[in-house]
C-alpha cells in the first residue's frame, strides 16, 4: 500500500436507509469506519425518500422476520433517545382482503405464531370501526395495533448524525467506481481518491449491480410511484378511525398512511405496474397512466379519499425473485459484505440489519437467523 495511501478499518459504500444504520452500529463500535455516497443522503433517486414507511409485526411475508421486526423497533426508539428526534410514530394497521388472500393469511400466521395482539374483523365491524373503507362484505381485516410508521428522511439524517457523532468520517458526494481486493482487505476508487479498507460494505440500493456486475444474484430494480391525495372528505380520516392500511384487492396489494400535516394521504400500490428499469435513466415523471393504477383502487374502496393528488415522486425497490433480502459476503471475496434489503419492505429492518453488517464486518458471522438472505439460494 502506498504509504499517503487512506486506510479505514470498514468503508460502507451507499447511504441510504441501510448503509447509514451500517455506518452508525459500526462507528458505535468504536471501528475506524467511512460513509462513502454518490449524492447526498437524503437525496430522491434510490429507495429511502418518500415521507415515510411502514413498521409493522404481524409480518405477512414470512414469520420468521418477525424478530428482528421486534429489535428494529427497540433500537429506532433507541436512536431517538441518542438524537432527540421523533422518529416512529404508531398508529396501528388493518390489513385487509378476502379471508384466503396471501396478505390476510400471512398476516395471520405471523400474528398467531408470535402471539402478536390482533383483533380479526368482518366487513361490518371493520367499516364501523375504520369509516373510510368501502369493503365487500366476505372480506375481513387483521388489526395489529404496534404497528407504525417512521418519518424517511429524518431516520436517514439521524442515522448520519449519529454516525458522524459517534466518530464516522463521511465522504459525499463521492461515486465509487470500483472495489478491488488489495493486500489489507480492499481498495475502493472514487472519481478523484482511492482507500483503502479491511472490509467494505456495500449497501448501494437500486446501483448494486451497476457497482458489481458480476454478483450472483438476479435482482430487478423496478419503478415505483407514491401519491398523495387530498380527500374528499377528511372526517373519517380523523386519527383514531383511520390507521396505516395494507389491502389486497383484485387490483393489487395497496398500502396507505393516515393524512400528514398537510392533510393529504399518501397512498400508494406495492409494485405499482412491476415495470423493470435502470435507477440512472429511469423515468422520474409521474403519468395519468401511474396515477390511476392507485386511483382505481380508491375509488373503489376508499372513496372519501378520491380527492385531486397534489404530489407524486418516484422511488425504486430493488427486488429479488423470492423477495427475501440478500446479506452475505461476496463469493470469493470475504472482505466485502453485500446488503439489498429491498424487495418493497427493507426500511423498517434498517438499523438491525445496520447491526448485524456490523458483526459481518468485525467478527464475520452474526447470532440473528440470517438464513434466508444468503447468495447460495440463487445458484
Ligand atoms: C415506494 C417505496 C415504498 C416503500 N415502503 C416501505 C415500507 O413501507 N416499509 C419498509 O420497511 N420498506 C419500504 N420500502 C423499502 C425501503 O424503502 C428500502 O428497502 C430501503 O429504503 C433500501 O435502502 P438502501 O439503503 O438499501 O437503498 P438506497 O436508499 O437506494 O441507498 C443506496 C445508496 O447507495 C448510493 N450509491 C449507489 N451506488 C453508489 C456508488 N457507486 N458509489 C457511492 N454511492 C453509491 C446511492 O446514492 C444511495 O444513496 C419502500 C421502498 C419504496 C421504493
């Protein structure tokens, strides 16, 4: 190594909502660690931007993200005790659709396998209860009331605050053009420096594949749109009758959150049209096409909130076939430790999974059931 050559014990590269919880949990460990983005965090072309995201227990995915649900949410409230900035707020969630749907069903097994408090609902008790639905009369929901919301952009600043506070040195903006194994670990070139690391953690969204082409892993980076509409009549959108909502219709799954400060609701359709794109030339524009791939779904069964939408913006997930994350370390390369939690449901887990890319990057193996996020599913 040359010797003006800067060394880091751990260089994380992307920081979004997950290369800022890397930053944070490492620098919190005392390790020698930089934060290296291309644009500056908080910025509106990757995953982390867009008001805010769920949190949510009753996990309809899979059960045994259930866990780590539970430690996310202890060290979110963690981290606004560390930066006196309210983060989560809980509101609770229904989650809705016809009683054999994949999200109704999920939902309740998570909740009966880790005794989650829930309250099962029918079509006339969940439209008493929660006015704004309009519900087909065989559907049902699921209320879990530890559900929430985090507030996006002020979880990403407070993870770089924290970071920086404790001891992480940041270099933004700063696109990394390669990463290549050196005598120490790894070499990292930017546009105008190299460095040199133990270990890197790459954490670099919708670009993951742009940084490494050749991971083994088929991931589609997909546009997304978010809307937010001004109802048409906010009474029953008052707090306690309306809570964040998941809801699986034959349009698809939607999801939606209680009106902000503005009074405007964000609603939005997971997946939106599934359409594959690449993050730099992707179409940030949002048409009357992508606008009522949402309103549809209000118009059918929200109807107090088919108001005129006064904003919209892009974001992007970063899917995997089986919509799992992937966290490993790079096949024949150990000392680079790769994190795409993505799939559309990634924020929540952020400073956990920022956690445990800290034990990857110190002592090579973690004590959280990672199993399902391994490279060798794909081969
Ligand atoms: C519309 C939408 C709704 C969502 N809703 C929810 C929800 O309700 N709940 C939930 O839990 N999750 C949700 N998610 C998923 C969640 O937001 C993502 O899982 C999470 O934001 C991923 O963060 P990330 O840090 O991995 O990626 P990003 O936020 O994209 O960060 C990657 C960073 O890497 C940087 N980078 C890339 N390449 C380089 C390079 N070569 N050099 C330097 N830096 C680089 C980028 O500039 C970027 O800042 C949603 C996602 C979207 C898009």
């Amino acid at each position: 190594m040359p010797e003006d050559m800067v060394y880091y014990d751990v260089a994380v590269i992307g920081l979004g909502a997950t290369g800022s919880a890397a930053l944070h949990r490492l620098a919190l460990r005392n390790v020698h660690v930089v934060g290296i983005d291309a644009r500056m965090p908080g910025h509106d072309r990757g995953s982390s931007h867009g008001e805010t995201r769920i949190i949510r227990l009753g996990y309809f995915e899979h059960p045994s993200y259930v866990p780590l649900v539970r430690e996310a949410f202890t060290l979110w409230r963690a981290l606004e005790r560390e930066t006196a900035v309210n983060l989560l707020m809980v509101t609770g969630i229904v989650e809705i659709g016809a009683p054999d749907c994949a999200l109704v069903r999920g939902t309740l097994a998570s909740s009966q396998q880790h005794r989650l408090p829930h309250d099962i609902l029918d079509a006339p008790a969940l439209m008493k209860r929660f006015p704004a639905f309009r519900v087909p009369p065989d559907y049902v929901g699921v209320f879990q009331p530890d559900a929430g919301f985090l507030d996006a952009e002020a979880c990403v600043a407070a993870q770089v605050a924290a970071a920086r506070a404790a001891g992480a040195e940041i270099l933004t903006p700063c696109p990394v053009l390669k990463i290549e194994a050196s005598a120490r670990g790894v070499r990292i070139v930017m546009a105008n420096r190299t460095i040199e690391a133990g270990k890197a953690v790459v954490a670099a969204g919708p670009w993951l594949k742009t940084l490494l082409p050749d991971l083994p892993a088929p991931v589609r980076v997909t546009r997304q749109v978010l809307g937010w509409f001004t109802p048409k009549d906010a009474a029953p959108f008052a707090s306690e009758k309306f809570p964040i909502f998941l809801f699986e219709s034959p349009h698809g799954v939607h999801y939606g959150f209680p009106p902000n400060t503005g009074g405007n609701l964000k609603i939005s359709k997971h997946h939106h049209f599934d359409e594959a794109v690449e993050p730099d030339t992707c179409d940030r524009e949002v048409s009357s096409r992508d606008q009522q791939g949402i309103r549809d779904f209000i118009t059918d069964y929200l109807p107090a909130a088919d108001g005129p939408m006064v904003e919209a913006k892009t974001c992007l997930y970063t899917m995997t076939p089986d919509g799992d994350f992937i966290i490993d370390r790079l096949p024949g390369n150990p000392n680079i430790v790769i994190a795409s939690p993505c799939s559309g449901h990634g924020f929540k887990f952020a400073p956990v999974i920022g956690d445990i890319l800290a034990d990857l990057a110190t002592i090579g193996a973690t004590q959280r059931d990672i199993s399902r996020f391994g490279l060798a599913r794909f081969r």
